[in-house]
C-alpha cells in the first residue's frame, strides 16, 4: 500500500515543504530510503524500526520504501523521524488513510517512541500555513513554539501512541493537551510589560543613542559582533 504525509526541510534561511512517501509491498524484507537524504535522515530507519517495536508494533517482512520529495533537495537532520513513522504506520494500515491530510508533521524519534524536540518548528509551521495545511502535528517541546502562529492548529504529541490515537479518534490526546499557564511573579511580569523603559538597559550608551536616531528617522540598523560583547552601531542613513 502507498500513502504520503507531509513534512518539511530547513534549506539555510528557507523552509522547503516535503512529502514522506511509503510504500509497503511483497518481495525480500528491507527498509529503502531515497530522496537525497543525508546520513542522519537514512538513520531514520533504525529509528523508527526500534521505536514502534518498542511501542508493540512489529513491521511485517515486507519490502519497505521510503521516497523524501522533491528528490532534488537535500534532507538534513532527525526532523523526518515522525513523518516516516507515520506514512508507514499508514501504509500498513496501522493508521486511517486520509487521517493526516492536510497536516504537516516534524519531530525526532526516541527508541522507545517518544517524540523529542527538533528545531525549527515556527517557520515550519510558518510554511504549513502557507501550504493551506489545517494542523501541525509537533513534539511536545515545541508546541508552545509552533502556537505562537494562531491560524493554524498545532497538536504537540509526547509518543507515537499519541500519534495513533489522534489519527484514529481525530481528538487531540488528553497527554498533549497544553497545561494552564504559569503564573509569573512580578518581576517576569515587568520584564513582558510593554511598557518597560529602554533607559533601563545598564550601559551601552552610543548603542543606546543610535538606536534611538534610527528609530525616530526610520533609518537602517547594523549591529555588528557577537551577542554582548558591546556591538558596534552603524547607521544608514537613507
């Protein structure tokens, strides 16, 4: 059986959509993975081998074939982990066909099926909403991360057990559901006020300056150095 979901790519500054083909079929058991994948990508099938094992799913002796498309775009990193997992389960029929249209799916396997986080996620998400996606199925460490985009839904999981409850139920697992804010006492509350005063910074007084002509001339802003080692400013004026 073949079926495809959706994941996507970070290519430098550009987050790539990518469709996670399987197909499961008779002939000698194997577990092929092509598509201009990286090393780290064709671990992925290690992975997810051991992991839905771990989970109580053994895959049967079939021959298994794993497509990343479009094949001319190189895949890097752990990130597919999920979406592999996901376009097998249902192309063994593990999962409803259809379940997870329209859905983009990222997140790194543990062996024993828990889902890590992976980075990256807001401009996934960012790309989903694009691509007229419905969901974002990500990992629970990344959830709040994928929520700041509040056009498109993002279902965090913690396990491949979550996966398979939400494709079958079509309900977000009461595991991922997201727990009632912190409360925040008063200084983390002063520090997300609005109103905080830029005076307050301690030091930095040309940075200060120069960003103050900038802001109220509409000029361009260069900082250049390393995060607090005391940039320095250039102004354009334009």
């Amino acid at each position: 059986m073949f079926c495809k979901v959706m994941s996507a790519a970070i290519l430098g500054l550009e987050i790539i959509p990518i469709w996670v083909e399987a197909d499961v079929s008779d002939g000698m058991p194997s577990f092929n993975m092509v598509g201009y994948v990286s090393v780290q990508v064709r671990e992925a099938q290690d992975r997810v081998r051991t992991a839905l094992r771990n989970m109580g799913i053994i895959l049967p002796p079939k021959r298994i074939t794993i497509n990343l498309s479009p094949a001319d775009i190189r895949k890097e990193g752990s990130r597919f982990d999920l979406p592999i997992a996901a376009a097998v389960l249902m192309a063994l029929g593990r999962l409803p066909m259809g379940s997870l249209d329209h859905t983009l799916l990222v997140g790194e396997l543990g062996l024993d099926g828990r889902v890590q986080g992976v980075t990256g996620v807001l401009p996934s998400v960012a790309a989903a909403l694009e691509k007229d996606c419905t969901h974002c199925i990500v990992p629970m460490d990344n959830v709040a991360e994928g929520r700041n985009i509040r056009q498109i839904q993002v279902i965090g999981i913690e396990n491949l057990q979550d996966l398979i409850v939400y494709s079958c139920m079509g309900t977000i697992p009461e595991e991922a559901q997201v727990s009632e804010p912190v409360k925040k006492d008063s200084k983390e509350e002063a520090a997300d006020d609005d109103t905080v005063d830029f005076a307050e910074i301690s030091g930095q007084v040309g940075a200060k300056r120069a960003a103050l002509i900038a802001a109220a001339g509409f000029h361009n802003l260069l900082m250049l150095g390393p995060p607090g080692s005391g940039a320095c400013v250039k102004i354009r004026l334009s």
